[in-house]
C-alpha cells in the first residue's frame, strides 16, 4: 500500500515539475526567435502585445523583427512606445535617437537628444545635437548647447572656440574673450586665428598689457614674420606704441619683421590712429574661419 502511495506521489511530483518546465509565451517567442523562426516569434509576440504586454523584452523583441523584416514604421512605433513606458531612461531615448537618425527623421532625432540632455549632461548626445545644429546653420540652439556644456563643465578646447567666436561675431566681446581666454589655456599653439581674434579682442576692450604678452608669447612660439608684424601694427594702431616697441624689440633679433615692426613703432607718431569700435578683424577672422571649417563640423554621434 504504501509503495503504492510512493509512486502516486512521485508520479504527481514530475507532473509538477513538467508543468514548470512548460516555456511560457515570452520564453516561447525567444526560443524561436534563436531558432531562426522569426515569422512565428512575430506572430507570437504581437500576439503578446495585443493583450497588453508592454515589457521591455516584448517590446525590444518587437522592434528587432520588424528591423529584420524591414518594417521600418513599424519598429520606430515600437521603439516610441518602449520610450513612453520608460520617459526617464536615458539608454532608452538614445536608443530612440539612433532610430531617428538611421531615418533621416532630424527634427525628431534633435528633439530626443534635447530630452538626454534634460536627464543628463551628456557628452555624447550634446556632441551629436551640435553637429545638428551646425549643419542646420542653427546658430542660437547651437550657442545655447556650448554654453550648457561649458556650465556643466563638459567643453573641451574646441567647444570654447567655437563659443568664442560665436559671440564675438555678436558682439559680446567680454564674453567672447572669457570663452577665447580659455581656448588659450587648455588649446595647443598650432590654431592661430582664435588667438589673433583674441588679441582683437583685448585691444577693444582696453586690456592693452594683457595683449602684449599674450602676443609676446605666441610670437616667440609660432615664429612667424608675417603675424609679428601684423600683431605689432595692430598694437600701434591701437595708439600703444610702447608696447609696440617692446613687443618688436623683444622679436628684432629673430626675425626682420620684427625688425622693421620695431621702425614703424618707433615712428608711432605718424601711425597712430584712433582704436577702432568695432572688432573689425575679429569679425574677419570670424568669416574666414567658418569658411575653413566647412569641410569640418563636429561629427554626429
């Protein structure tokens, strides 16, 4: 009797365990999925979302088989819809933004980065929306993107350039000689012109010493007779012939620009002329920098 009973007991115990062994829609779906039968995980799986499995697994699943298929809509749709159930997922909404742009949906795909950049201050998505924004000729979102990233202390030597210049074409000269000032610091020697905007810069703004030795030192790097003597005419122009001379002086002995940088500062008298309102050269500058940079935005992420 009791082996009788042992047996009934075993017998109910494997028909458990076959029970919990039975693979359940989803396990079901990504079986065949792995299986190669992705028609029937399609239909398995549309079939779970039409009685409102909204997981993250359905949805992703989803999205992957209608790419397969070429379903396009489709999958953006879904991908639309994994992102309303998660609206703070920040992996999410990439993943969305890569959509968006593998579409060529740009006012969508800009829109989902800003919402990134409202999570979090990413580096990565704020690169991609100034490449939008570059390539949109969207100056003002484009600033407005700079100037979170300098914020939130995530811009880099190219970003404090790019701001500088922006603004100093303007006309925030203070602020555009913060953002250049920094570009100086942390860029290396080899870009010139935001430098040469920068010594502009100061010379409007009365910061006549500042841009003496910031002259100085470039000079005695780069080398280069052309920019002595422009950067000496200019401090003369200016209506400082001191430091004219002692920028030539310092340089005479390298160069024979600066040699004759050192003639005209000495007959300043005659050059002098009144300093200029505006930042005509900086603004120049400014010109023939976009013009360079054409073949060079910032690359999309």
């Amino acid at each position: 009797m009791n082996r009788y009973k042992l047996v009934g007991s075993l017998a109910i115990v494997a028909l458990c365990a076959g029970l919990f062994l039975v693979p359940g829609k989803r396990e079901y779906s990504t079986m065949l999925k792995k299986d190669g039968l992705y028609n029937n995980a399609l239909r398995v799986i549309e079939d779970q979302y039409e009685q409102g499995d909204r997981s993250a697994n359905t949805l992703l699943n989803m999205f992957d088989l209608y790419t397969r298929f070429g379903q396009i809509d489709k999958a953006t749709r879904t991908l639309e819809t994994f992102v309303a159930t998660r609206p703070k997922d920040v992996e999410a909404l990439l993943k969305l933004a890569k959509q968006y742009r593998a579409t060529y949906n740009t006012k969508a795909y800009a829109s989902t980065l800003e919402r990134v950049l409202q999570l979090t201050p990413s580096s990565k998505a704020s690169q991609a929306l100034l490449g939008v924004y570059r390539l949109q000729g969207d100056v003002v979102r484009e600033k407005t993107v700079l100037t979170r990233m300098v914020k939130a202390k995530k811009a880099k030597p190219a970003h404090f350039k790019r701001l500088g210049l922006l603004l100093a074409s303007q006309g925030d000269l203070k602020a555009a000689r913060e953002m250049l000032t920094t570009f100086d610091k942390t860029a290396g020697m080899s870009e010139q012109t935001p430098r040469l905007v920068l010594f502009q810069l100061l010379l409007d703004l009365g910061h006549f010493k500042e841009a003496y030795q910031k002259a100085e030192a470039w000079s005695q790097k780069w080398l280069d007779p052309k920019i002595t003597q422009s950067l000496v005419d200019r401090m003369v122009a200016a209506g400082q012939p001191e430091f004219a001379m002692k920028l030539a002086s310092v340089l005479a002995g390298k160069d024979d620009a600066s040699s004759k940088g050192l003639q005209r500062a000495e007959r300043s008298d005659e050059l002098i002329k009144k300093p200029q309102t505006q930042p005509r050269y900086a603004k120049q500058s400014i010109t023939d920098l976009r013009t360079q940079q054409r073949s060079s935005l910032l690359k999309i992420q």
